[in-house]
C-alpha cells in the first residue's frame, strides 16, 4: 500500500500536534525517574486529560473537514462524530474526574485511561488523517 502526498502531509501534521500532546508526559517521565517514582507514571490524571484533548481534536478536525468538504455524506460524519463522543471524549472526562476524585489509586481507573489514551491516539491519527484529507480536498 503507498502512501499518497496527501495522506503523508496529514500523518506529518498530525505526528507534529501529537508530539506536543505527548511532550508534558516526557518531561513528567523524566521527573519521575530522577526522584525514583516511575511506578506512579501511569496514575497521573494527565493521561485521561490528553485523551480528552485527542478525541476533542479528532471532533474539531472531522466537523471542519466535512464543513470545507462539499461531498462529506453528513450522516456518516454525524455517526462518526456520536461514536467518538459516546464511547471516547465522554468516557476520557468521566474517567478524567473519577482519577481526580480518587487519586489514582484505582487500578481499574489507571488501566481505564490507559485504553483510553491508546484508543484517542489510534482515531487521532486514522480519523484525522482523513479528516485532513477532507480538508486538503476542499
């Protein structure tokens, strides 16, 4: 499978706003490892706050591309948009307030926004490379 320069320039732009998502996590994973903590990385609330920040502009790139798009079928980006909301952006902000709340010392919450995080990093990229598309298309 090749990957046209449109797709590419996507995953590019995409890579470069991931990498500043994900940046506060290095430096939080250096602090950790320079004071000896590294075992309560993973029960920050940080991870449910970027997959928030993920799946937010995951919302933010489709509705702008099916916008600028003139083909965009509506009712497949509105299904699109209700997955991501229901079972992403709602879930993240849930989990999000429960970690606050309780401290991040459920292993079920930690685990939760785990798969959380991996899950609005997988759409960022698959949903927003083609919601770039859409948008490179116009």
């Amino acid at each position: 499978m090749t990957m046209n320069k449109s797709n590419q320039n996507a995953l590019l732009i995409l890579l470069s706003e991931y990498l500043f998502i994900f940046l506060p996590f290095l430096v939080i994973g250096i602090i950790k490892i320079y004071r000896a903590d590294f075992s309560t990385f993973f029960q920050a609330a940080d991870w449910s706050f970027a997959a928030s920040i993920l799946f937010g502009q995951v919302i933010v790139k489709l509705v702008s591309g099916s916008v600028i798009h003139s083909k965009a079928k509506w009712q497949r980006v509105v299904v699109l948009l209700s997955f991501i909301l229901v079972l992403g952006l709602v879930p993240s902000l849930v989990v999000l307030a429960l970690i606050l709340i309780d401290g991040g010392v459920s292993s079920f919450l930690v685990k939760t926004q785990l798969v959380l995080f991996s899950l609005a990093s997988v759409v960022f990229f698959w949903i927003g490379s083609a919601a770039h598309a859409m948008i490179e298309e116009g």
